[in-house]
C-alpha cells in the first residue's frame, strides 16, 4: 500500500512537471520541470541510492501506470530469448546520453517534458506488449543506472535462513501468489529466485518477493555498500558477471558516460568541438559531438574490455558511481533551493529570497565532490585488491592502469571551472 | 572585448519615439544561465545621463547566460526585457 501510494505522489508530480515543461515559461532555470527533474531528481536518486537503496525504482510510477493499464490488457508475448541480454538497454541509456547533449534537453522544459511523456509511453508499450517487467529489466535506461548504482548501497533484499528456502516446493518468491486476486502478490518479475539472489543488480526493490514469501523469510538487510562486487557466485536471473559481455559493457559505458557527462560541461568538450567545426567547416555540433560519444561509450569501453580481465570489470561501478555522484550533487547541492523564486512567483509572493541562501558554496560542495571521487577510486581499488587475493593473484597491472587514469582524468574534469553553453 | 568571468559592466539606452526620459528609477538586473539549478547575480542600473543607464553583475562562470531587465517606468508600468549573453573563461 505504502508502494501505490509513494507510486501515485510520484506519477501525480510527474504529470504536474510534464505540464509545467509545456505550458511554462520556456527558459530552464525558470521552469519546475527542468529544475526539478535535472537538478533535484538525479540529485535525490544518487544520494538515496548511496545511503539508502533503489528506492526510486520501488516508487516509479511507470509501474503504477503499468499495473493500473494490465487490468484492462494482457500482456500477450514474453519477452523475445534473444534480446534478454542488456543490449538495448546500453543503446537506450547511450541515446539519452547524446540526445541529452545533442538538443540541449536539459535547457528546454518543453523537450524536458517531452522525453518525459516518451519514456512513459514507451514504458506502457512494452509492457503492454510483454509479460512481467521487461522494460524494467532489458530496456530502462534509468532502471540500468540505478541497478549498477544500487550494487553500491548499503540495503538489500535477501533470504533470512536458507535452510528454510530448503524445505519450500512452491517458489512464490519467484512465482507469486493470489495472482487473480486483488491482494495477489506478482513475485520477482525480473526472474530472481532469491535463494540463489546476489545483491541488488537487477533488483528494483518491488517488495513483492517479501510479501509472498509465506515462511516471512525474505526482508530488507543492511550489508557494506560495494561487497557483492566481491561475490562471484552464479546470480539468480543473471548469471556470472564475469560470463556476461552485455553487463560488462554495461558497467564499462556507466562509467566512461559518467565521464563524459561530466566532460560536457567544461571549456576543453566546447573547444574541441569548435575545433572540429571549424576544420570541417560545419554548421552544427552533431558530428564533433558524435566522434565524443563514439570515442567514450564505444572505443575506450572495446579498448579497455580488451585489457581488463572479465572478472574484474566490475570493480570500475564504484569508479563510475563516484564520479556520477561528484556530478550530479554538485549541482542538486548548489542549486538546492533555486526553486523556491520561482514559487514565489508562481504564488504571488513578494520580495527577492536571498542568493546566499539559494545553495550550498561552491566551496563546500567542490570538497563533497572530491570526497565521493575518492571514495570511488578507494573501493574499486579495493574491490579489485580482494578479488585477486581471493584466488592468490597479484593485482592486475592493466586494471590498475584504467582506475588510476580514469580517477585522474575526473578529477582534472571537476577541477575544472564550469562552462555551460546551449540555449535550446 | 568577449565578456569574461567576473564583473561586467551593463549599458543600457532606453529611447521613446519623442525622447522623453521613461524612468528615473534604476533597472533591477538579474543574470541567469542557461542550466537550471544555478544561483543566479544581481545588480541595479542606475540613470547615469539621459535615457542611459549603467551597472555591473559579476557573473560567476563561463558559459551562456540571459540578462533580465525590469524597467519601473514613471507611471508605474513594469516593462521585462531580456538578452543572451556569453561569458567567457
């Protein structure tokens, strides 16, 4: 109940931003939608997914859309074999990344809320279309970020005694109960038995395996954020992740796209790309943009899956999560309470809310930024010592090499002063 | 001379067709960019001659940003105006 109703705020503010995005005032920082979603949104997800879990996916209200359309609908097909790899969820999370820079998105409220209305729409086909949480599991672009993200947190959802897992014969952890009932519990629909469940990938916190365990022996746990990267057991629903070349790239273009969108807003991404234009005497920034996005999300991820050994490639999440977090709460943390100038007007309230009050100085929150970075380099590090020395390994040279220079190249990125150019 | 980081100065001319001085209260400036979530700056232009008007922002980062303009004319009528501006490193 607490899930519906979390799931219906959020669906109702959703919609009120998609409104705010159209009929608005169409410049960014004046505008709810804009603000809201590029500044609070990914803010608040990272932060709760760094002290929390994946909480945002338990309250999508995609899911409410969902479910409230499956009543009428049923879904006829399950999703095609051959696509259930992460593929086109590395295609989708790579399309919003350059539409995101391409057309200005995040300077446009009413293209703001037009993806919005397109993820939404897209989210009700599939799942119209297919059983179970298939846009979930193999296509969501912000579902993937926040699987990889939640590997990192310090809640999960696991079995409490697997003796008990042991003596069970009807799986409604995975299978459900009461399906035709109002009260019917769906069970994992992203196919993780959880007895054989290994950390958060792939979960998104549905609470459905909790409320039809009929032994009450699954439930929330606290465990130290980043240990399951340790574990190379055989995943419920997923496999190994060393044996999935899908989820290495995945994890590879997570952390080279938390680069890159970074790098989008510093003075050398604008010079290069003027520099191309000029060379080639072009009018627009799609190619110099394009040769970025094919050099970060699609040669250094190949180069680098080459000479990074299989079972270490997800030692570069917490990397990858760290410089997403340095990125996104920099602006949630300095832009904190921008919003509030623009109620008052919607309100008709008077008098100028003081700038100094707006957010967090820069000065505080460049040191937050390094903080994270840090933290993301120590644990990947170390996540990679542990792994090595587990099977008497001495760390890998090439491993060290990509965490060392991709640490290196973020750092010089956020040292950066920013620069912030489109107008949409 | 590109604008850069730091204090810009702002002139601003305000002419009618019979070249009557509008208004004699300063113009509210405020300097937003064109991300959202970023604090904007303020400042005021006040009349430094007829129909001409002067003041600085100090802009805090490079990039593209929009002036806005509140003009408070003698009769009590508001008039907005806004312009893009690029800062530069």
């Amino acid at each position: 109940m607490i899930r519906v109703i979390g799931q219906s705020i959020f669906l109702l503010l959703a919609l009120l931003l998609i409104i705010e995005g159209i009929l608005g005032p169409q410049f960014a920082p004046k505008n709810l939608a804009t603000l809201f979603i590029w500044i609070h949104y990914r803010g608040l997800l990272v932060l709760v997914l760094l002290f929390l879990g994946n909480y945002f996916c338990t309250f999508c209200p995609m899911v409410l859309l969902r479910n409230m359309a499956r009543y009428f609908v049923v879904p006829p097909f399950s999703w095609p074999r051959f696509l259930q790899k992460k593929w086109l969820g590395i295609l989708l999370f790579s399309i919003i990344l350059f539409s995101y820079e391409y057309f200005d998105i995040w300077a446009s409220p009413l293209k703001t809320a037009l993806l919005t209305i397109a993820i939404f729409l897209f989210s009700l086909g599939t799942d119209l279309l297919f059983k179970k949480a298939s846009f979930c599991k193999y296509l969501c672009p912000i579902g993937q970020f926040n699987f990889l993200s939640s590997t990192l947190s310090p809640q999960v959802i696991k079995v409490k005694d697997h003796s008990v897992c042991a003596t069970c014969t009807t799986y409604e952890c995975l299978l459900g109960n009461n399906q035709k009932k109002l009260s019917g519990k769906l069970g994992c629909e992203l196919d993780l038995f959880l007895p054989q469940k290994v950390g958060n990938m792939d979960c998104t916190f549905c609470m459905e395996c909790i409320q039809a365990c009929p032994s009450n022996n699954v439930a929330i746990n606290l465990r130290l954020p980043g240990i399951e990267l340790q574990d190379e057991r055989h995943r419920a629903g997923i496999g190994k992740f060393s044996k999935r070349h899908d989820l290495q790239y995945l994890i590879l273009i997570f952390t080279f796209g938390a680069l890159l969108n970074a790098l989008g807003m510093v003075g050398p991404a604008y010079a290069f790309q003027e520099f191309i234009m000029t060379q080639f005497k072009l009018e627009n920034d799609f190619f110099p943009l394009l040769i970025l996005f094919i050099f970060f999300l699609g040669c250094l991820p190949i180069i680098a899956k080459k000479t990074i050994p299989s079972r270490l490639i997800s030692t570069f999440l917490p990397l990858g999560f760290g410089i997403w977090l340095a990125h996104y709460s920099f602006h949630f943390l300095t832009g904190l309470f921008t919003f509030v100038p623009i109620l008052q007007e919607m309100m008709g309230i008077p008098g100028q809310f003081p700038l100094q009050w707006m957010g967090v100085p820069e000065s505080i929150v460049f040191s937050i930024e390094m903080g994270f970075l840090f933290l993301g380099f120590i644990i990947s590090l170390g996540t990679h010592y542990q792994l090595r020395y587990k099977s008497n390994e001495t760390m890998s040279k090439s491993t060290i090499f990509w965490q060392v220079a991709l640490s290196i190249f973020a750092l010089w990125i956020l040292s950066l002063p920013m620069e912030m150019r489109g107008m949409a | 001379m590109p604008p850069k980081v730091g204090a810009i100065q702002i002139n601003i001319q305000i002419t009618n067709p019979n070249s009557k001085l509008l208004s004699e209260s300063p113009i509210e400036m405020e300097g937003n960019m064109s991300h959202p979530g970023m604090v904007p700056v303020r400042g005021n232009a006040p009349l430094i001659s007829e129909s001409r008007y002067q003041g600085n922002l100090v802009t805090t980062m490079a990039g593209d940003w929009i002036i806005f303009l509140k003009i408070k004319l003698k009769n009590g009528e508001i008039i907005e105006k806004n312009f893009p501006l690029r800062i530069h490193e």
